[in-house]
C-alpha cells in the first residue's frame, strides 16, 4: 500500500475515483463548471480564459517562458476588464448556464460530447480524440450571445460561494485551503472564503492557488484538476447526505469506473 493521504488528495489521473478513495470516501459528485454571462460585459472585451499554446509555433530563438510572456502580452491588448477584476466581477454578478443548456443549443448528445469540445479548445486532447467541429460550433455560439466558457484548472468564482455554503451546511465554520500537491496548506474561516473577493485574486491563501477545500475532520473534500472542467466533491456517507450537492451545482454523481477523463466513458445522467 502507499502512503498517501487520500481524505486530502486527489487520485491519479488513470485511477477510478471511488475506489481509489475506500476508506476514506464514500460518494463522489462531478460539478461542472458552469457557462456564465455577466451583463453588460463582453468575453472579447475582457482578459479571460486559458492562454493556448501550441509548442509547434513557438519562434526557435524563444524561449517557453519568453513566448508565453509575448502572447500573454498579445492578449491583454486592448481589454478593458482584466483577468484578476474580472474573477470579483464574475463572483459577484454573474449568472451561471448549465452544460445541458449549450448541449440543446449546439446539439451535442450530452455532457461528454462538450466535455470534449472543451477540452480540444484548451488543446488539452490527443488529435484522435478532438472534435473541432464541436469547437467551431461552441465558440461561435458563445461569441455571438457573449457567453463566457467555462475554465479548467481552478475553483470557478462563479462557484465559490456555494462551495463556502456546501461546507457550511456539513457544520463546518473552517476549511483547510490547499494547493495542488499539499505543499501548502492554511486553515481559513469560511466566514473569510464568503467575502466579495474571488479566491484567485487573493494573498492570504496558498502561494500557488487554492486548489484543494479538506475540511478538518477528513469527511469532506473539494478539488479541481488541472486540465478539467470540473470541481470533485467527496465525502463520507453522512456528510454527502447532508449537503444536498445536487441542489448547488449541475452534475453528477460517480460511478465505480469514473475517472478524470469520463468524456470516455460510459454516460453518468446530470443530476436534475
């Protein structure tokens, strides 16, 4: 047996999720990073989402860190609303869209066939696996109703405060907030994590981004994957009782063979 922590960690990327947490977990919950609009503001205006790369254009006289500063550069051109007070903005006035609602829209079949297209646009998906007419047909669509994609990586802003009452209503009044690989922990008030500012525009949490939400007594644990469009929700049977999950956030809940990259596998129904 190994020695990780599995009430604090996430699995690995080719592992199934509900069995790889026995003993620590019971129920597991897929929430979906919302779609979302903000009045009055336009995507094309703002500094927003993954800055795509692809190694293959990159001068040979550049280094990574050097090109990746220049199209970061490139993109903040112009923007009126920068990335850090677009996440306050977004926490504080956007309105959410659910993944069923743009499937119906663009016609896709279910929450894996936009999964995809979602994960081809950030260039995150072996060729064999992209779907670019998906893409064609997800970025034009939201281009044209200035709809905002949702992003991979980080605890959404548009989702934050739900998280703070998710944890709330398990009787908690504190969170252990960590970074990616539990190099950085610091337990916060959740009276804290509920103020206006969002997560990722703050300095009092972990160095490299909160990553992680472990309540103290290991029944309750909220992650996000670096290259996914999701939070993962785990919990102890009482707890996932409790919380009513389905009631906060679109998605669904893990199967025994659920993994990262369910975009794969069989389809688990959204939760209504």
């Amino acid at each position: 047996m190994d020695n990780f922590d599995r009430s604090k960690l996430a699995p690995p990327d080719d592992a199934a999720m509900l069995p790889w947490y026995r003993g620590a977990f019971s129920h597991g919950f897929v929430a979906l990073h919302p779609f979302f609009t903000v009045d009055g503001l336009d995507p094309a205006t703002c500094d927003y989402g993954t800055l795509v790369m692809s190694g293959s254009d990159r001068p040979d006289d550049v280094n990574l860190l050097e090109w990746m500063d220049v199209l970061g550069a490139e993109r903040r051109a112009g923007k009126e609303i920068p990335h850090g007070s677009l996440a306050d903005i977004t926490k504080r006035f956007a309105s959410r869209i659910r993944w069923q609602t743009i499937c119906q829209q663009l016609n896709l079949p279910d929450h894996r066939a936009l999964d995809r297209a979602l994960r081809t646009n950030i260039l995150g998906l072996r060729r064999d696996l992209e779907d670019r007419a998906a893409v064609e047909r997800l970025v034009t669509y939201c281009r044209q109703e200035r709809i905002f994609l949702p992003t991979e990586g980080y605890f959404q802003p548009t989702m934050e405060a739900d998280l703070v009452s998710l944890f709330q209503r398990a009787g908690l009044s504190e969170v252990i907030v960590g970074d990616e690989f539990g190099e950085d922990e610091i337990v916060v008030s959740l009276t804290t994590l509920a103020d206006c500012s969002s997560w990722e525009t703050r300095d009092d949490l972990p160095k490299w981004g909160a990553r992680r939400l472990i309540a103290p007594d290991r029944s309750l644990l909220a992650w996000v994957h670096w290259d996914s469009f999701y939070t993962a929700v785990f919990g102890t049977q009482e707890r996932m009782r409790d919380i009513q999950i389905g009631e906060s956030f679109e998605g669904f809940w893990c199967s025994e063979e659920t993994t990262t990259f369910w975009l794969m596998e069989d389809a688990v129904p959204i939760v209504q």
